[in-house]
C-alpha cells in the first residue's frame, strides 16, 4: 500500500514575513488535502429553510412517529395547494372578461345618426321601358312584352346600364317626400344623399362626416320627421316568383313600405339585413340612444385593433366597419366568379373610366421606378378596368347565387371582426296608426288623393334621441395576470407558508447540488508522486529509501538529516545553519 509523506519546510530566508503567510499555506495545504467544499445535505437545508414544516420533517434528528406525521402534513398541503394552483391556472387560461356600463353625463349638443331609407319596391312600373322589361324579365319576373303585349324576341335592344336603370327607374324622393322636418327646421330632398342597396336606389339624411348635423334636445320633436308616400301603384305586378323558394325570394316583394336603417356616418348602410321595416298607415316613432362600445382584442376576445395608418383600411372607405368590411367580401366573391360587381359594391358610378388594354406604357407616371412597383400599379389597374357593372341576366344568375353562398359565421369566408371600438344606436320603436278621419279628408285634399290612397301609401317616420346622453360599454378583463399572482401567492402562504424568496432559496439548492455533481464527473483523480511548491515538498516513500544513505533506523543524526532531502547539502557547523525548521 503506497505512503504518501507530506513535509513542510521553513527557510531562514522566510523568517521576516509575517506569520500569516504561514497560516495561509497550512489552510492551503489542507485545502488541497480535502478539495473543493461538499454542498449542503438535505437536512443541513431543511432546517435552514423559510418552507414551513420542511425543517420539522427532513430537518437533523431521530427518526419517529412526530416527524412522519409531519412529513405527511406537509405532503398534502403541498397536494392541495398544487390542485388549488392548477384551478387557478386554468381559470386564467379561459380569459373572462365582464362588461361594464357607464351612462355618460348629459351633453348640450349631440351628433344626430345617418337615416338610411329605401322603399321596398325597386322599380316603378311607369318607369320601365320596353328594353327595360326585357332586359329585366328574369329580375323582376314580368313576361318579355312590350306594352303593346308583343313579345320581343325579333326586337334588338342596346345593352343594358344598371346604374341607369335604378337610377331612373327607382323611386324619386322628390316625389315620395310630403313633408320634412329636422329639430323644428324645414329640409327638403336636397338634405338627401343618393346611396345604392340591394334595394336598389335609397336615399341618406346626414350622411356627411364632415358636416354632421347636431341634436340640441331630446325627445319627439327634436329629431327628423318625415312624412312620405310609398307609391304602392307603382309597385311591380306579381307574375310569378324569382326564387324557387318563398323565402329565399330575394327579388320578389310581397311587402309595402319602406326599410329604414339608423347607423354612423362612417359606416355604409347594410339595409337589407340591419334595416327595420315601417309600414305605411302608421306613424312610426324611433327613439335612439347612442352606444359607444369597446371590445377586447386577443386573447379576451376578437375584435379588430385599429391599424394607425393614414391610408383607408378598406379601399373605398373612409374607416373600417362590420358592414364595409362585408360589402369589399362580397364584392371580391362576385368580381371573381361573375367577372363583375353589382351597382351597391364599392366602386366608382359609373365605373371608373378606362382604356383598356391597361399596358405598362400607359402609366407614364411611374417611370424611373422600380420594376415590382410599376408591376403593382399595373395589377390595381387592371383590377379598376375589369370591375364592369354586372347586366340584369347576371345579376339574377350569378350574382345573387353568389351572395347566397357566402356565410357570416366565423368560418365563412366573409367572417368580419368587430372593430374594437363601435358606435352604434339603440332602438326603441313604437306606432300609432294614422290618419284618423278628419286628417285623412285634410290630406286628401291636400295632396288630390282619395282617402283610401292616404291609408294606404302614407306613413309618418319620426327618429329621435330619447336624452343627450351616451351609454359607454366596455368590456374588461375578469381575471388579469395580477390577480393570478396575487390568489397564487395567498394559497401559497395559505398551504405551505412559501413566498417568492421561499422558491429561490428550493432553486438555488438544486443549483448548488448539481454543480457538485457535476464537477464530480468532470474531474480525473491524479495522485502524484512528488510536487514541490515554494517551500513544500512531497515524497514517496520508495524515493525516501532509494535516497536515504542508511538502510536502517542506526543512523546518526546528523547523517540522516543531510540525506533526507536530495540536492540540499550544507556544510558542517551548528544545527539551524540553512534549515532552521524541518517537519514530516
């Protein structure tokens, strides 16, 4: 079995420094005897640690039935706390929101909504041609006569224009208008702007964003009242039905009256499916109350963030909405499989005028750019050159087939965010019917009709605020992250008396652990036989034998001690001449 002698030898050359240097090399040689620190035991941790019960249960100490029962006191609090975390968690992972109502306080001056109306029928029967009956016989269901009762097939007719078809054959408000009032003040058909629906031609009041008109008081009286007749002689004659299905029969109008929706100036009417219906003989009374509503974005809910460009978000219109959004859907769907866009799609009236075919060498305005900007541009004229208006046939076999088929849902390809901030206006409509008998003479002479046609055509529309104040509703989050941290922290302390600094002290144990298990595996074991540091010198013990001028113990003195260390000889005289200490 190998020895292994250690000495430590003090020159006389070292006598003047001071005795620390001395202590210092004997702890450095016990270090190197021992090596690197071990890392705490689990036991020397526990009874350290600020983990309530820890100490109790793995801390120093005999084992026995005290300790048990609080190693399991400490298990299941840490099981409960655990379940009661991971309630927590998944509670955090659904995202609640709540919505909170704010009624804002009453203001002087309030901006009065846009008024969207359209009568329900699209075309005035004294208004078609016979070129317009024939182009429009699948439309509107009418046989291909001429009024003569002649069918046309040996006529030739110049193509169709839809735009001037709804134009001139569309209800004239002009002509529909009896009577206007706004706030107490007289308008007239010029404080109407012309807007195309699916129903055709329809007509705006306060349409403009710039120059919206204020509402100074609530209640009836304070709003837009109208009173208008409907036409119900020029409603087109029922022949037969457009659709196969009652339904679904888009194009065929069993009803009388007018659609009317209330909307913001920067959303674009979507009337045939936002609109209400008002029914003639009837005044109809509309009190509003503005809504003002903010959404969350993800991941509490799906609305559409504001992008912050200057630029349009959708081309054609000033601001996104649900409703602009659907009708630039709808109007690719129908550009894409019909080959053209219907009257109400977004787009120049009539289409914006073109040259076609659309040639790079046309736009004279983008020379000296890049070749993928100019390519562009080219693609967007196209695009404008090839949005033609849809003719009649296509409208009824194309057209329509195609705004069928597309869904709203969420999984349609026409699915719209909801913008995350929306003004929007509730609703609340009562009627009375009108006239009674001593108004319906008065307007019968009037307006050189009989009493019958005034029950029949005439209805009144009165759109209101019901007070100056707006209903703010937002919707916010239920349970946000610092709520999350906040209930953790309490079952924390609740269960196992643990708090962040608790968590640090359990990781920088593990830490301290495998760092030492670590180093354990990198390190070789090297045991040499003989090192020398300044004045420490190590030797084996076959070295010291080899070296050693006396096989034996019978040595004297003096002789032992000059043969002890190789290449160190002195010369006679007194003992402590070079050497002054000398330990093994």
């Amino acid at each position: 079995m190998p020895i292994e002698i250690v000495c430590k030898i003090k020159f006389a050359e070292e006598d003047a420094k001071p005795k620390e240097k001395e202590a210092g090399d004997e702890q450095s040689l016990l270090g190197a005897a021992r090596g690197a620190a071990a890392p705490r035991d689990l036991a020397t941790f526990a009874s350290t640690s600020t983990l309530h019960g820890l100490g109790r249960a793995c801390g120093p100490g005999p084992h026995g039935l005290r300790r048990t029962l609080w190693a399991l006191a400490l298990l299941t609090s840490l099981a409960a706390f655990l379940y009661q975390a991971a309630g927590l968690a998944r509670g955090y992972l659904t995202r609640p929101h709540l919505v909170a109502m704010d009624p804002a306080a009453p203001a002087p001056v309030a901006g009065f909504p846009a008024v969207t109306l359209c009568n329900i029928n699209r075309f005035r029967h004294s208004a078609l041609s016979d070129a317009d009956i024939f182009h429009l016989a699948n439309l509107t269901g009418l046989p291909p006569k001429d009024r003569d009762g002649h069918r046309a097939a040996g006529l030739r007719y110049p193509e169709p224009d839809m735009v001037d078809i709804l134009n001139r054959t569309g209800h004239q408000l002009a002509d529909m208008l009896k009577s206007c009032n706004f706030s107490g003040h007289h308008c007239s058909a010029s404080n109407f702007s012309v807007v195309y629906t699916r129903y055709g031609k329809c007509y705006t009041f306060n349409a403009d964003p710039q120059s919206s008109l204020p509402s100074r008081a609530g209640g009836m009286g304070s709003g837009l009242e109208i009173m208008l007749d409907i036409q119900q002689e020029e409603y087109l004659p029922i022949w037969r039905e457009t659709s196969p299905h009652l339904h679904c029969a888009d194009e065929t109008s069993f009803e009388a009256g007018i659609r009317v929706q209330i909307h913001s100036q920067e959303e674009p009417p979507y009337i045939h499916q936002l609109g209400f219906g008002v029914s003639p003989g009837f005044q109809t009374f509309v009190s509003c109350q503005e809504q003002r509503l903010t959404y969350l974005p993800q991941p509490w809910g799906n609305c559409r963030a504001e992008s912050g460009l200057r630029e349009p978000e959708l081309q054609g219109y000033s601001a996104y909405s649900v409703s602009a959004c659907r009708l630039r859907c709808e109007k690719e769907a129908v550009l894409q499989r019909c080959h053209c866009r219907m009257v109400h799609m977004p787009g120049g009236h009539p289409p914006l005028p073109c040259h076609p075919p659309c040639h790079p060498a046309r736009l004279q305005n983008l020379q000296g750019q890049n070749t993928a900007h100019v390519h562009e541009q080219v693609h967007v004229y196209n695009n404008m050159c090839n949005e033609t208006i849809c003719p009649p046939n296509i409208y009824i076999e194309c057209a329509d087939h195609t705004l069928d088929s597309l869904g709203g849902g969420a999984e349609g390809p026409c699915f719209c965010p909801t913008p995350c901030n929306l003004t929007r206006y509730g609703k609340e409509i009562s009627m009375v019917r009108i006239p009674n008998r001593g108004s319906a003479r008065y307007l019968a002479r009037k307006y050189n009709r009989n009493e019958t046609y005034i029950r029949e055509n005439f209805l009144v529309l009165d759109v209101f605020f019901e007070a100056l104040t707006s209903e703010a509703m937002e919707q916010r989050a239920a349970y946000g992250l610092s709520a999350l941290l906040g209930d953790l922290g309490g079952q924390m302390g609740l269960f196992i008396g643990a708090s962040i600094l608790t968590l640090l002290e359990i990781l920088d144990y593990i830490y301290e652990v495998s760092w030492d298990r670590l180093k354990r595996v990198w390190r070789r074991p090297k045991t040499p036989l003989r090192t020398s540091t300044g004045g420490i010198s190590t030797l084996g013990l076959q070295e010291l034998k080899e070296q050693s001028p006396c096989p034996s113990r019978g040595c004297a003195e003096g002789g032992g001690a000059s043969g002890l260390l190789p290449n160190h000889h002195h010369p006679p005289g007194p003992r402590g001449g070079l050497f002054e200490d000398f330990a093994c």
